[in-house]
C-alpha cells in the first residue's frame, strides 16, 4: 500500500516538474525579451500612414469565447505590418486602438519604434507608435504592463513547482539544506 501511495506520489511530482520547466520556458524565452527590452535596443521607422485598421475577432479555446483587438499600420514605402494585438474578453470596441487608428489618420504620419534586431522582419514587435508631430500615442509601457504582473507570476510558479519536485525526490537532502 505505501510503495502504491510513493509511486502516485512521485507521478504528480513529475507532472509539477514539467510545468515548473514549461513555466520558466515560457518566462525566459517569451516574456523577458519583451519584459527586458531597453530603449538603447530600439530603432525608429518613420512615413506616411498609408493604411491603419483596427477591427475585432471572435476567438475561442476550450469552449472560453473571446474577442481580440488588433491594430494594424502600413507605412508608405514600407512593406512590414506594424501590428498590435490585444485580448479585450467579451468587448467589441477597445478605444486605445481605436484612438491610435483615428489620430494616425488624422496625422497622416507615423513613427514607429521596433527592435533593431527585428528591422527585417515582416511583422516586427510594436514597442511605440507615435504620430508625425511627435504625440506618443502608444509607448512601452502598454506594451509592458501585462508582463509586469506575468512574468514573477510564472517564476513564482516555476520555484514552487520545482520545489515540490525536489522535496517530493530527495526529502533528506532538502529538510538539510533548510536546517
């Protein structure tokens, strides 16, 4: 009975390992280049507005409906898509989005700020937007704000799912570190 109970004991454990490592996966490789992205790393790409959009789509997983926001900018002469895209739950209208697209046109001119490393991608990472007179109208910190809260989350996560993995393994050697 108690070999049975180690042996389920240890399953879960390994289970928690695995998402310790996708937790800290995720964190490093998705979430902290954005996270940690200085501004000294960024390039500017001036021009004329020749398109903006911001329109909404209906998404789904797992049977949760939601919509998502999505802003897209072409510059004349410029043949990358300057997009930002939001989750915005069950609202159909996101007016930051909104007021970027009618402020972009109204300027007619854009200035966008992407990552040098990404200036030959078509669809590089959006850390600013701002109009041809200079009127920031989207900066990093939107782009951000969600990760502030995200990231520790997920290294939190990560410490105490690989924690109880350790514990579960080698109880002895970990009761004596703690000592």
């Amino acid at each position: 009975m108690n070999s049975k109970k180690k042996s389920t004991k240890d399953y879960y454990a390994g289970d928690l390992l695995v998402v310790g490592i996708t937790c800290l996966i995720f964190a490093l490789f998705f979430l902290a280049p954005t996270l940690f992205t200085s501004e000294k790393s960024l390039i500017e790409k001036r021009g004329k507005v020749e398109k903006v959009k911001a329109f909404y789509t209906r998404v789904g997983s797992k049977g949760h409906k939601s919509v998502k926001s999505e802003l897209i900018l072409n510059l004349e002469n410029d043949t990358r898509n300057y997009k930002l895209a939001k989750n915005i739950e069950q609202r159909w209208n996101n007016e930051n989005y909104e007021l970027i697209e009618k402020e972009l046109k109204k300027s007619g001119k854009a200035i966008v700020w992407i990552k040098k490393s990404e200036q030959s991608d078509m669809e590089p990472e959006v850390f600013q937007i701002a109009t041809g007179e200079n009127e920031v109208l989207y900066d990093m910190d939107d782009v951000k704000s969600e990760l502030k809260f995200l990231f520790p989350f997920l290294i939190a996560m990560t410490i105490f799912a690989i924690g109880i993995y350790l514990n579960t393994k080698y109880p002895k050697r970990i009761k004596s570190l703690i000592k």
